[in-house]
C-alpha cells in the first residue's frame, strides 16, 4: 500500500497590518496567517497520536516564522478534530451553518494566536 498515513496541508496569507509598520521609509511587516487546508489521517492509523505530533511539529515551525495566526474548518460532529484542536488552544471564532455539503453540516471555524 503506497498511501499516505497521514498528510496535512497549509497555506500562508500574508496580509498587510498598519499596527505591524516599523519605523523607516517601506518598512513594512507581514502579519501572516496560515491555514491548516486538510488534516488526515488513514483510519487503521488513528487513535495513534499521529496528528497530534504533526500538529504540534506545525504549530513549533510556524512558532519561528512571521505566522500570527493558524486557522482552520472543522466539522461539527468531528468530536476527536474539535479534541485535539483545543487541546492545542484553538478557539472557536465562529460556526458557518451549511459549510460542508454530502451530508450538509455546521463547520467550526477555529483560530490558534502563535505570536
């Protein structure tokens, strides 16, 4: 089986701060935001801590970049995701009803502060 056990996918945004300007002509900073695009792991592999040390391997990179913020959707009814994300001090920011389709579903929408 050549499938993959576990993968994740983020993205960074970087977005422009008026409170994050230095002093200078053009110097600016980036706040980035980055967001956790999926998290899985194989079913015969769960229950392993496999995402819990991606998790955290993430969250201790992103510790060290200009990241301010990681993001990311849950669904509702995901009980170990919504676990695991708050066990890493995600909150929930706010839930869009409807998000997921096949079945329609409630997503959390979950915010971590990293700096």
């Amino acid at each position: 089986n050549n499938l993959p056990v576990v993968y994740i996918i983020i993205s960074n945004i970087p977005t422009k701060d008026a409170n994050m300007v230095k002093y200078g002509p053009q110097k600016k900073t980036y706040t980035y935001l980055t967001t956790v695009m999926s998290l899985a792991v194989l079913p015969e592999y769960r229950r392993r801590k496999i995402a819990d040390r991606l998790l955290a391997t993430v969250i201790n990179t992103l510790t060290s970049t200009n990241c301010h913020y990681l993001f990311l959707h849950v669904r509702k009814s995901n009980l170990p995701a919504i676990y695991l994300y708050t066990k890493y001090n995600f909150t929930i920011h706010e839930t869009l009803p409807d998000y997921y389709a096949n079945p329609i579903e409630d997503a959390l929408y979950l915010i971590k502060k990293i700096k």
